[in-house]
C-alpha cells in the first residue's frame, strides 16, 4: 500500500513538472516562431526596425521604447498602464487589433497557443 501512495506522488510530482515546463515554453520553439516577426522587430539587439526592439519587452510599458514612433494607441494603451507581461503579450500576440484598437502592427496575429507560449519563452530569454 505504501508503494502505490508513492508512486503515485512521484508520478503526480513528474507530471506535475512536466506541465510547468509546458506553461513555460521551448524558446527554441520559440526562436522558430520568432522568423514571423524578423521582418519588423529584433530581439538581440535595442535596435528598432520596422518596429520596435523587443529586447527587454517583458516588463516594459507599451509605447514606450526610445526612438520609435508608436500609434497614439499604443501610446494611450501605455498612459493607461499597459505592461507587457505574459497576460498582456499573449493577448496582443494573439489578436494585435483586438489587444490595441489602433495600433499600427499589420500582423494579425498568432492563433496557436503553443506558439505564443514558445514565442514567450523565446522573448524572456531576451528580455534580461
């Protein structure tokens, strides 16, 4: 009896595990993902494109990076406190429009949840 209660615990706790990782993502995953938005945005560099580096997004208010023109959406978005986090930045990969009515980012966005969650894996490996 004592060695079923055991295995399952260590089962629950390698599943258990197992699912964390899976919430957190494969930044390499993600680094494939990220070739959709090498066109407009970096991430290894705070240098801004089309649009904005996305070196250091995590944590950094939307509207907000220097040197790049944003819509007054994205500007108004971050007046009103908009903070790129796992929340807002699944959101916004999501359906770019729905996230920042105005925003001038053409892309419509990523519909694969496994894609934004390795897509955000790859932006917090870059976000340091």
């Amino acid at each position: 009896m004592r060695y079923s209660v055991l295995l399952v615990g260590v089962s629950v706790a390698i599943l258990g595990a197992a699912g964390a990782r899976a919430q957190e993502g494969d930044a390499t995953a993600g680094a494939t993902v990220f070739k959709k938005c090498t066109a407009c945005h970096v991430v290894d560099s705070d240098k801004n494109k089309v649009g904005p580096s996305l070196q250091g997004i995590i944590g950094r208010t939307a509207g907000t990076h220097p040197g790049f023109k944003y819509s007054p959406a994205m500007v108004k978005a971050g007046e009103e406190g908009l903070v790129w986090d796992d929340a807002s930045l699944r959101d916004y990969l999501h359906s770019p429009k729905a996230k920042v009515k105005g925003t001038k980012m053409a892309f419509a966005g990523l519909k694969d949840d496994a894609d934004i969650t390795n897509l955000l894996a790859y932006l917090k490996e870059n976000s340091q």
